[in-house]
C-alpha cells in the first residue's frame, strides 16, 4: 500500500471519518414507469464484473496490517454495498440532506471494500437522488467526480450507462500489476517506484530552499502574501463526528457576470461569497474575529508561468495551495471581493516560478500543520493556518444523463478535520455552481443557514457591479 494510501487509513478515528463522497439528484424521464428507480437499483447490482478499485479492502488482520497493504474480494456483497432508501413525509431536499449528514457521520467497514451506494426515492417532486462515499485511501475527490462522470451520458437516449464500480479499470501501470498479482503487497515494486520517483525530483526539491527564502523575503519586505497564520474561530477547533451537509446550487452566469464587471475571476467571486457568507454567520453567532479569516484554496500547477516541459512532465492532475485573505473585517463586499482577488493573484505570482515539484513541496508546508492536530491541545493553543478549505472541482459543461434520467444535481460531501470544521467543496455543471458543506455538527449550529448567506452575498455583489 502506497504511503499516501495509508496516511488516510492511520489519519481515520470515530471523529474523524476520512471518506468523499457525493450526492446526486436525477429527474426520471417523462416516460418513466412506477419502478424506474427499482430498475436503477437492479443495474446497480446488475453485474460481477466490478471495478478492482471497488474490491479493494484493507488487508487481514485489520488492526495490525490493514494500514500495509491491499487485499481483494473476489465477490461483492450488493445488498450491502448499494442499498435501498425512501425519504419520510413531507420528502423535501431537506429530509434528504438529514439523511445525508447522517450517512456521511458513520464510518466505512474495513472488513469490506471501502464504498457505499444509497439509492433514494420518495422526493415529493418526483426526482431521486443516489448518495456515495469512497474512502479517502482509494481515491482523491477530483478523481471521484471524473469517476461518476464516466457513469452518465450527454445522449439522453442512452440505456447503456454503468455505475462507477462497474465501469471497466483504465490501464495500470506495472507496479499495480505486481501488487494486484501478490495480494496488494508488492515490495520490491514498490521500492522500485520510490527510488525512481526521489532521483527524479531531487533536482526540484533542492531548490525548493533557496526559492522559499526568496519567498520569505518577499512576504517580509510587503504585507502582500498571505501567511499560513489566521485568526482562532467557532470553526477552528476540536470536532465530534457527527456531521451536518448542506446543499444549493447557483446559476454560473450569475457569477461570471460579476466576474466580468469587476475584472475578477468567478474564483474571486466565490471566494466573496464564502467570505460574505462566514462574516454574516460569525456575527449572527457573536464570533467575528476582528481580524480576517483566510481560506486554503486548491490551486492547478498550470498557474506556472511559461509552462514548458515541467508543465507536460508531471501532468494536470496535481494541485498546489495557496492561502487567500477573504477580508471578512471589511463590511462592504465590494472591497472584500478586490482584496480577495488582489490577495489571489499575489499568492499565484508566487508560485509562479516555482516548479511543479516545488509547488507541491511548498504546498505541503503549508499544510503541515494539520499533521498535528491530532496531538493533544495543538487545536487548542495554536493559530490555525488557514480558516476554512474552500475546493472548487470542474464538472461537466454539458447535461448528463443515467440511462434516461438527467442529472439535476451534484453536490461534494468532503472532509471535516480537527481544526477545521467546516469544508466548503463546489463543482461545476452545466450552466450551474453545485455547493455542498460539509461541518461539525456539535461545532457549526444552524450549518445550513450559511445557504442564505452565501445568495445574500452574491446578491450583494449583484448590486454593486451590475
């Protein structure tokens, strides 16, 4: 088992389950019969041909080897994995985003492959949705959404459409061969990878030094970049493991409007919103710092200037972080969302010359103090780096369909940490801006009535650049 694999298996307790997951909403074709979910249900489980990916478990004995190495199952339990739901009277979203929270709180079965499928019917108008989380150790949240994507169809006359776990595996490189081929354990593979990968980024990571000190004299000589440093909140804190998820989606055209008018990036304009969103709920609860918030926002490596080689070298899968201000001391949203983008670009101007490499090496300290937050009183007595993680992951530009329904939805279910209790994930789909937050419900009250603050926010900025 790779270590990047591992990290979230040894990272997981009772508090802090370390899944991704997603939830959709499917109209039914107009021609759709009373058992058109049933019938969803039954290609769900309609095959043994199951992704590889999706019979990976962590090895026996669990306690002292399952966070080593993979093990397979060679059947898939369906009744377990993808089940059966319906929502109670009145059936509304909200019902359904209750049902939601309270699957997303439980942890996964290492004695199973590590997913879960709910199939839900019952909404009062008419639609379903289908709820799945995967853990963390088998697969990243962009991947997921590519995943689920490969699922649907653009034709909505298709009737040919698998679920992600019945979709076929893509070509594996060697060493997941000759781990698939041992059990999930394969040393000298492994090994093999390692030594290639450290010779081949040697030369980056050595001048990840110098680069960081001009980076630290840079952000001593001017106040311009934002410091892994931000202010103690209500959300900055030990969490339980309970969650609370909340939902919306936006109109895109809305934002970019926005966008174009102040001669900003729709990211900027969604770094507004959430930062309008937490400034009106922190006042709401009296836990305003006076200080501004920051946000950790995934950022792609092709923010490099001048691209090049390094660029198509290490691929456009990786992300690097910065640190964005979001200004939540300033009261008009119009100077918040200036600030935001100012503090956007300066963080990117950065990273510019480093290498893909080095943004992730850089990135990585950063983030470094996460990996302490399970010490005792670390949360408690520390700064945070950052406030809140804000992720935007790009979704499908065109409508898409399961076999006849179209997709009317879909919303990121991510992870909430020690320290940061609340993560805000959004994801792009055809003309719309899917939200999903996902929080500490013992820590974040009333989590949902961030929604209303998020459409005050952009109304807000509707207002002031037309």
């Amino acid at each position: 088992m790779p270590p990047t694999d591992s990290m979230f298996l040894l990272a997981e307790s009772r508090e802090h389950p370390m899944h991704v997951g997603g939830l959709q909403l499917f109209e039914p074709p107009a021609d759709a019969g009373p058992n058109f979910v049933r019938e969803v249900l039954e290609r769900y489980r309609s095959s043994d041909n199951v992704n590889p990916l999706f019979r990976k478990r962590p090895a026996e004995p669990v306690g002292a080897v399952g966070s080593t190495w993979w093990t397979h199952d060679e059947s898939i339990d369906f009744d377990y994995h993808v089940r059966h739901s319906a929502l109670p009277e009145p059936r509304r979203i909200r019902e359904l985003l209750q049902a939601t929270s309270l699957w997303h709180s439980s942890l996964l079965d290492r004695h199973r492959p590590l997913w879960e499928c709910h199939v839900v019917e019952g909404l009062q108008d008419g639609r379903f949705a289908v709820y799945t989380k995967v853990h963390h150790s088998l697969i990243d949240g962009v991947s997921a959404a590519r995943l689920m994507q490969r699922s649907l169809s653009t034709d909505p006359d298709a009737d040919d459409c698998l679920p992600p776990w019945l979709q076929p595996a893509r070509k594996r490189d060697k060493a997941d061969d000759d781990a698939a081929a041992t059990g999930g354990f394969a040393p000298l593979a492994l090994a093999k990878s390692l030594v290639g990968a450290a010779g081949g980024v040697a030369g980056d990571l050595a001048g990840l030094l110098p680069a960081s000190a001009r980076i630290a004299m840079e952000a001593i000589g001017s106040n311009d970049l934002t410091l892994p440093r931000a202010p103690r909140t209500m959300f900055n804190v030990p969490i339980g493991g309970a969650r609370r998820f909340a939902a919306q989606s936006w109109e895109i055209e809305r934002i970019r409007r926005v966008a174009k008018s102040s001669a900003t990036t729709m990211n900027d304009v969604v770094l507004a919103m959430v930062s309008g969103a937490l400034r009106d709920y922190l006042i709401e609860n009296n836990a305003l710092p006076d200080d501004p918030m920051t946000a950790m926002v995934p950022v792609s490596l092709s923010l490099r200037s001048g691209g090049g080689a390094d660029g198509g070298r290490d691929g456009g899968n990786q992300v690097g972080v910065i640190i964005v201000n979001l200004a939540t001391d300033r009261e008009n949203g119009s100077t918040r969302l200036e600030e935001i983008a100012y503090s956007s670009r300066q963080a990117k101007r950065i990273l510019g010359d480093l290498t893909p490499t080095q943004i992730l090496a850089f990135s990585a300290l950063q983030m470094l103090p996460l990996a302490f937050t399970p010490v005792p009183g670390f949360v408690k007595y520390t700064h945070p780096p950052f406030n809140v993680i804000v992720s935007n992951v790009p979704g499908p530009s065109e409508e898409l369909y399961f076999n006849g329904a179209r997709m009317d939805g879909s919303y990121p279910v991510s992870i909430a940490l020690d320290g940061q209790a609340i993560n805000i994930t959004l994801t792009s789909r055809a003309g719309y801006l899917d939200v999903g937050i996902i929080g500490c419900r013992r820590t974040v009250p009333h989590l949902q009535r961030l929604l209303l603050h998020l459409e005050s926010a952009l109304s807000e900025l509707e207002t002031s650049w037309g």
